[in-house]
C-alpha cells in the first residue's frame, strides 16, 4: 500500500499540474469505488468545480474544490493516480503520451478518470480495485470522519521529539512495528518505513514499546523524519505497483536497508535478513544488530 512519501509524492505534483483547472465530466467501470451518495451524484457534484488546493493527511488525497467542496481519494493497496491523455479504444483506455504511462503493465488498469477542462485527464490506475473516491460538501479537514482519530504527521515541522515521546507515555504498551503502523498513533507510517526506521535503530520489531529506551524512542523519531524525506525526495518506493502522476517508479527502492530484504545479508553486519508474521503483516529484520 502507497505510505506517506508515496501519497505526498502524487500531491505535489498534483499541486504542480492541475490547480485551478476544472472538472468536466467523469468516467468509471466501477461504480463501488465511489462512496457516500453514489457515481451519479459524485458526478453531479464535480461538474465544473475548480480546483483550488490538493493536500495529504496520512494515506489520504484530499482535493479542496469551488463552493466549498471537497473529494477524498485513497489509493489502498494497488492505486495510483496519473496524469495524461487518454483515448477509450475497444473498451481500453490507451495512453496517448509515450513512456511509462502506455509501456508500464502497473499504469494499464485503469477504472475511473477525471477529466478536466484543459483536454487532460486524471486517470486512477488499481489492479485490485479496493481504492476509495468520495465527495464531500462544505468541507474543512477536521469535517471529513474518515480523517478522525489519526495520529500527528511525522513530517510536520511543528511535530517535535517531545510530542513523539508523549506518544510513547499515552500508548504505554504493544509491539513497536504495529504500533508505528497505527494510523491512530502516528499518520502514513506502514510496513515499509517501519521496517526502515526499525534497521536504522537497531530495535527489533517485536519489541514492546514499554521496554524502549529513551535513546531508542529518540533514535526511532530522528530515523523517521530522515527516512521519510530521504523517500519523499525519490519520489517513494516502487518495489510492487506505485507509480508517480507521470507512471514513473520512485527512486527509493535503491535506497532501502531492510524492507523486502529477507534472505539477504544485512548492510550492517552481513547477518541474514529475516521475515516473521507480526499480527496479519509481515516484519523484515535482522536477528544480531535487532535482537530483542
């Protein structure tokens, strides 16, 4: 699933591209990924609204319209959107614009498109088709529910080591990779910069978090905020289906020191990596410098 660089990544460049352009019409084979009211009325509500702003909170893309109006998009497991020219031949949406957008198989699925009013489109490629679009009126961040109970972002310049550690002292027990996981805990942080942050520190992820060190809690907050900008600046990770707004891959992948490395040595001490079930996801993780 897209994490918080990967998410942030579609933002910017959705902030680079389309502000201020206006939908005109919208397309989809697949009508359940529209919540709330329906496609019919989602369609209704978006025709001629002008973009105004396009945000993040967590895993979350948030276009704030006209008339204070807004659109919810999470990409889920296998989503992501593009930006391009598209032409509907025999039930296929091809790619009018060469390069990864017509060559990459991870850009072919495409189920829903937003077209705007400069001849372009937005196109939402999901192989699995989990994501979720939904309107919504009259909107400020704090009124969408689906945005309640998620934790500060790691990101947030105004987010300090002192609020991190008060983190720690409100959630006072669970193993720490599902507690970095936890939206309600911290926003955008999934399986793949856990496993990062956890490398970095040399924690293990089975760890409970009541029995971190201070040093460890510290380590664990310097780890994120420079990984996860380390991965905002490569445009994310693209092991598995992300793409950017273009269908390009993310750079991050040549970066990463634990994440889908299991049976690898470790770049640390050359110990094999391994991977062990943690509740309903998986942990990859070095058994020397991680030992718990």
């Amino acid at each position: 699933m897209p994490e918080l660089p990967e998410v942030q990544t579609i933002v910017s460049q959705l902030n680079n591209e389309v502000l201020n352009r206006t939908f005109v019409d919208v397309w989809t084979d697949h009508t359940k990924m529209v919540k709330g009211k329906g496609f019919a009325d989602f369609k209704k509500q978006i025709a001629g609204e002008k973009i105004l702003s396009v945000v993040r909170r967590a895993k979350n893309i948030i276009f704030f319209l006209s008339h204070n109006k807004a659109i919810l998009v999470h990409q889920k497991m296998t989503g992501h959107l593009m930006i391009g020219k598209w032409n509907q031949e025999k039930e296929k949406w091809v790619s009018q614009i060469k390069g990864p957008l017509s060559d990459d198989k991870m850009n072919q699925y495409i189920h829903f498109i937003f077209f705007l009013n400069d001849k372009r489109q937005i196109a939402f490629s999901d192989l699995r088709k989990f994501a979720k679009i939904q309107f919504f009126k009259a909107c400020k961040l704090e009124d969408i529910k689906e945005l309640e109970n998620i934790g500060p972002e790691p990101l947030d310049p105004k987010f300090s080591l002192k609020d991190w550690q008060q983190l720690f002292l409100k959630k006072k027990r669970g193993k720490i990779k599902q507690v970095l996981m936890d939206p309600s805990f911290v926003a955008g942080i999934g399986n793949i910069y856990s496993d990062e942050m956890l490398w970095a520190c040399k924690v293990n992820p089975f760890k409970d978090i009541s029995a971190l060190s201070p040093k460890e809690v510290e380590c664990l907050y310097q780890a994120g905020k420079k990984i996860l900008q380390q991965a905002v600046d490569l445009r994310g990770e693209s092991f598995s289906d992300f793409r950017d707004l273009y269908g390009a891959k993310g750079d991050f992948d040549t970066q990463k020191q634990a994440y889908g490395r299991a049976k690898q040595h470790c770049l640390r001490c050359k110990t094999i990596m391994i991977k062990k079930k943690i509740g309903a996801r998986s942990t990859t993780y070095c058994p020397k410098c991680q030992a718990l």
